[in-house]
C-alpha cells in the first residue's frame, strides 16, 4: 500500500491503490454543496503528493455526467474530471489538506 493510501486508512479514510500511481478513495461521502448525502469514487495521482499537489480528482458517482464542472476523465467509463488548481501546498500536514481540497471540488461540482 502506498504512503498516502496507508496515511489515510490509518485517519479512517478508506483508501486503495491504483494502477499508474494513483490512489481512490471508494464511496468518499460528499459533506457539503448540491450533491451533499450522496457518495462518490475518488482517485487522483499521488506518485510525490508530499512536494506536488494533485492536478485535478477523477470523481466516479450517479452524478457527475451531467455536471458542467467536469470533463471527460483518462479513467475512462463513468469517471469525470475536475481539473482545478490547488493553492497552499506547503501545509505539513498533507493529508488533511488533500481531503479539503477533495471536499472543495465536491462542493463546487
């Protein structure tokens, strides 16, 4: 299991790795915005999450197909992408700072 899958699991986010150094994060809960209550996959690249932040999430839900916010994901399938820069990646605490920057996307999808 990767770093980051393992840094995850071990605050209670379920977490599994992917093929191409990505990570999901299978039925994330969405907590706030339009599609709050409902649950969706998340994946992103996290070959060096502890020096470059994530360019974007793939998100995998009932939803997001017809969400303006996103594009056509390289997952292919179901998966969409929101491609949405992350500013503030020098926080220590990379984990957390990741799962705000997923809840924000979420949000704003």
């Amino acid at each position: 299991m990767s770093d980051i899958a393992q840094r995850l699991t071990a605050i209670g986010v379920a977490a599994t790795d992917m093929p191409g150094g990505m990570v999901c994060l299978p039925s994330y809960p969405v907590h706030i915005g339009q599609h709050r209550g409902s649950q969706v996959d998340v994946a992103f690249v996290a070959i060096d999450l502890n020096f470059t932040p994530p360019a974007g999430i793939n998100i995998r839900g009932p939803w997001v197909s017809s969400s303006p916010h996103v594009i056509a994901s390289p997952l292919g399938g179901e998966w969409r992408y929101l491609s949405r820069r992350l500013l503030g990646w020098t926080s220590p605490n990379v984990v957390h700072t990741l799962l705000a920057y997923v809840n924000k996307l979420l949000r704003d999808a």
